[in-house]
C-alpha cells in the first residue's frame, strides 16, 4: 500500500524534473558576512543522470572557511578530513593553521525524487566582502554515477553560464557597530557533538543505575544551539558480571530517534558511522561512551538540549533488557570544544 503511493509519486515528480531541467546545487541561503560564523545548508535538488538515488555527498571547504563543523544526519556516514589551511588565522587571540579541509556524507540514500540539505557550520575569515566563496560539491550515486558542482566563475564572468557551477557564499562587509559592543568576533557555540576537545568533570550528578550485573553512571549531553535538531549523548557502563552483554538501542521522547554511534579517527579523517550491530558490553569490562568516541546520537530532537536539562533515555540491553537512565545537559563551553589538535 505504502510502496505503490510512493511509486506514483515518484513518477510524477521525476516527469516534473524532466521537464523543468536540473536545478543546480546551490545554499538555501548565501548571504554570508565577512568575519562571522555562517551555517550553510547546501541543497541537493536531484540525483545523478538516469535517476539513480545520490549515496554519497562531497563538500570541499575553500580557503577563508574555517574551525567548519558538518551536521550528522540520520541514516548516513560522515567524515571529516582535516588539513593544513594556506593561511594562518587568528581566532580570540589564538592562532589556526589547520582543521576540517572536506566533509563527506556516505552511505546514505536520497531517491532522485526527493530533495534534502546537508548542514555545516563554519567561519569566514580573511575573505574579501563582495566575493563569492566557491564549495566544490560532488555527489556520488554508489559507483553508477556522479554529480560534480565544481565549475568557478572567472571574474566578471556570469555564473549562470556554467554548466555545473560550484555553489557559493556571497560575502558582505561587515557591519559596523555604533554602540561600542562588538559581538561579532565570537564563534557561536560549537555543536553538542563532534568535540573531541575539553570535557573536564562530567562527574555522575546522578546516582548510579543499576540493572543486574550492569551499572551505568555519569550520563551526559551537551546544550545545544537553537534550532539545532541532532546531538551526542554519553554514559559509562560497566559489567561486574560474568556473562558478555549488548546495548542494542537507545530511545528518548526527547528526540524523533535515537542511533548508537562510533567516531574515530584515521589518519587526517574523523569518520562518524552508526552501529548497526550495537555496542558490545564484555563480562567484566567497563565501556565508556564519550566525546570522540562511542557515543549516542539524538536526531529529531523537539527542544534543543539546554544546560541543566534532564534528558531521558530508555537504553535496551541483549541481556539486562530495558534500563532507564537520565542525561544531565552541561554547558557546551564555547570556544574550548574547537579547537583539537593532534599530530
Ligand atoms: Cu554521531
């Protein structure tokens, strides 16, 4: 029943497509300001030639966006690749030579019927107001096909006469403020997920759970920005018993859905997957679900975490079953979470 309204629709749609010609990739917004963080939702209007559904997304970041954070999105693997910048920047007195280069969205499938954003946040600096900053794009429709967004107008040239124009940021001057309170040189808040930075004491404010041989303490999250609809959640669990267990799925009414996560890195690249499998609990062994590693991923969320908040979670073990636990918010402590350095 549901399959056949979705084919009808599908058919519809792509008539439409067919008809109308290809949209490009472009960002639901690109009105950006020089010196200021900007989230930018990039759009991806329809899949690769032959109707094929995209799988992947591709999103190099130019020079002069900087300290970027992509949004995890349900139901695909991300990457972030990291690299030397050509410049050095100055951020609140400290100096940035290099972060996130390219950000990948993978395994994942968008129908060429459907259209969707991909979300990363960033700072423009060191940008000349009245450029356009170029995002070469690519999508990749498994190994059947590809979407390339990498075309750059050369100067005084019309945009529209490309082909496959790489979308862009209209950069503004920056406007003066005349009462003497300069708030634009902050960064906002860095998202609640993706740190691997500082989280100094997250001690249990909670007593500890227990549920057979399982005991879970110091359940956190991070507040997030509004509007903000994903974020990470964290617990430690330890197995006192003799028999090997399993969390298999987390819920909370807080959010629409709840995944349980693993990032780590390789080399240059923090690859963010979702664990189909679960997330194994061996007898006697401690697993500790943190920033930049294990962790749960909220999608969906109604209200964004704030700090202080109590956030429920109904976590569901192979063996202990369903065990209910409650996530303190803590401050996402701006401007430490960003910058993570390794060698
Ligand atoms: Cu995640």
């Amino acid at each position: 029943m549901k399959k056949i309204t979705v084919l009808a629709y599908a058919t519809i749609l792509s008539s439409v497509a067919s008809t109308q010609g290809f949209a490009h990739s472009t960002f639901v917004n690109d009105n950006a300001t020089a010196e200021s963080s900007f989230v930018a939702a990039l759009q991806v209007p329809h899949g690769c030639e032959g109707g094929l559904a995209t799988t992947e997304v591709q999103v190099q970041l130019p020079e002069g966006f900087i300290s970027a954070k992509p949004q995890p999105k349900a139901g695909w693997e991300l990457e972030i690749s990291k690299g030397n910048y050509q410049k050095t920047y100055s951020n609140h007195g400290q100096e940035i030579k290099d972060g996130p280069v390219e950000f990948r969205w993978k395994n994942g499938n968008l129908p060429d019927e459907f259209y969707d954003t991909f979300v990363f946040q960033g700072k423009i600096s060191g940008v000349e107001a009245g450029t356009d900053l170029p995002f070469k794009v690519k999508q990749l429709c498994g190994d059947k096909g590809t979407v390339v967004w990498d075309q750059i107008a050369e100067n005084g040239a019309d945009p529209h006469s490309l082909a496959n124009p790489a979308p862009v940021l209209k950069i503004a001057a920056k406007a003066e403020h005349g009462g003497g309170h300069d708030h634009g040189a902050a960064t906002a808040a860095p998202a609640a997920h993706g740190e691997h930075g500082v989280h100094g004491d997250h001690a249990a404010d909670h007593a500890a759970v227990k549920a057979g041989d399982l005991e879970l303490t110091g359940a956190f999250s991070k507040a997030m920005l509004p509007g903000q609809p994903v974020g990470g959640g964290f617990v430690t669990i330890v197995n006192s018993g003799s028999a090997d267990d399993k969390l298999v799925s987390a819920t909370s009414g807080a959010a629409g859905r709840v995944e349980l996560h693993e990032m780590a890195m390789q080399g240059d690249v923090m690859k963010m997957r979702k664990l189909d499998d679960g997330i194994a609990v061996p007898a006697g062994e401690t697993v500790e679900l943190k920033p930049g590693g294990l962790h749960f991923m909220f999608f969906e969320v109604k209200k964004p975490f704030a700090e202080g908040d109590q956030v429920p979670v109904t976590l569901t073990f192979e063996k202990a079953g369903k065990v209910d636990v409650t996530l303190s918010v803590q401050s996402a402590k701006p401007g430490q979470a960003s910058e993570h350095k390794h060698n």
